[in-house]
C-alpha cells in the first residue's frame, strides 16, 4: 500500500501522480509476463500435437513383414533375438506349444529353430502377435481371432505339414532334406526354348505397332 505523501496539496498530488505511473508501469511488465506465459503454453500445445501427430503416422505404418532372404545380418540378429524371445516368452512359458513333454498334448518339438520354413511360419504369427498386443492398433477381436484362427492354425500345419511334420512323428529330430526344385535339365531347357518360340518378339522404342 503507498504511504499518503506529506506537504501541500500540490506536493501530494504530484507523489500520487508518481506513484500511479509506477504502478502502472509495474502492472503493464506483469501483463507483459502474462502474454509470455500465455504464449508458451500455445507453443507447448503445438508441439505436443505435432508429436502425437508423428507418433499416430508412426503408428499407422504398416508392418513389414520379414523377408529372411533379403535381411542383411543386422536385420536378421534382431529378427532372431525378437523370434527367440517370444517362442520361449509367449509360445513355450504362456501357451506350453514347444516341447517333447509338459504343456500342451499337440506341440511342435524344440528343433523348429532347424527348420526354415517353420522359422518362417513362426515368424509371421510372432509380428502379428507384437502388432496385436504391443502397439496400439490391436483390437479384443482381432486378439480373438489370433488365438482362434492363427496359433492353432499355424501349429497344426507345422506338426502335419512343414518338414518339423516328422520331428513331431518321431519325436527326435529329424534333418530336412532339401527338395529339388527341376526334376529334369534337359526337359525344362525344352519347354522354355519351345515357349520363347511361340511368343511375339519385344516391341522396337518408336516403331509404330501392327494392329489386330
């Protein structure tokens, strides 16, 4: 509160003059404080949005699916170490689907890691169990239609389809074979030869095409 100022009147209304243009001053750098903290809140907000934005866009992304003939070695360690976690994780220690003994009766044996079509089936369900639980795009139904369609799907194909189909008959390892994709050289050189012969050559850049 301001002292009442001593003297003639003239002297008091001078001082109170003074003191009112002091306070004004000093309300006007408070006001002024205001607006700053008013505009670095408005800036804050912003930001915030912009990052939420790049998360949601992140987010949106869709997942790659891994390709183990074309990953780098990088790419496959980190492949491995997010595979092998989750089947001794989730697959193994929360459903008991890998294993000679214990769990589940139809389980695949603990040889899958062998078997690279079975590394490759395990691989898909593994990324979309992480899509699923550990990222915000899952959903209660597609969470119901992985335990109900996907994982018994995909273990029953592996212990009656994929070369783990005899490690689980024998219940021993059993080393795949690798198959022969062409049976016969000689034939194949045939029937491509005999193909190319019977197809139109390339179009020449620039030259007008027959029509009919």
């Amino acid at each position: 509160m301001t002292t009442p100022p001593s003297g003639g009147l003239a002297a008091q209304v001078l001082a109170l003059g003074e003191d009112l243009h002091r306070l004004r001053g000093q309300l006007g750098d408070l006001a002024g404080i205001g607006e700053q903290v008013t505009a670095l809140v408005d800036d804050v907000t912003v930001l915030q949005e912009q990052v939420q934005h790049l998360l949601d866009a992140a987010d949106d992304k869709p997942v790659r699916v891994w390709d183990w003939s074309a990953m780098n070695k990088e790419q496959a360690a980190a492949a491995w170490h997010t595979l092998l976690d989750w089947v001794r994780d989730i697959l193994t220690g929360t459903y008991g689907l890998v294993g000679h003994t214990g769990g589940r009766k139809n389980k695949i044996p603990p040889c899958w890691y062998r078997h690279p079509d079975v590394a490759v089936e395990l691989s898909w369900l593994c990324q979309e169990w992480h899509r699923i639980y550990r990222s915000t795009k899952g959903t209660p139904a597609a969470a119901g239609e992985w335990q109900d369609r996907w994982l018994p799907g995909t273990i029953n194909r592996l212990r009656t389809e994929s070369t783990l189909a005899a490690c689980a008959r024998d219940d021993s390892h059993v080393e795949p074979k690798q198959g022969q994709s062409i049976d016969d050289g000689s034939a194949l050189a045939a029937v491509v030869e005999a193909d190319m012969a019977a197809r139109p050559a390339a179009p020449v850049p620039g030259q007008p095409q027959p029509v009919g």
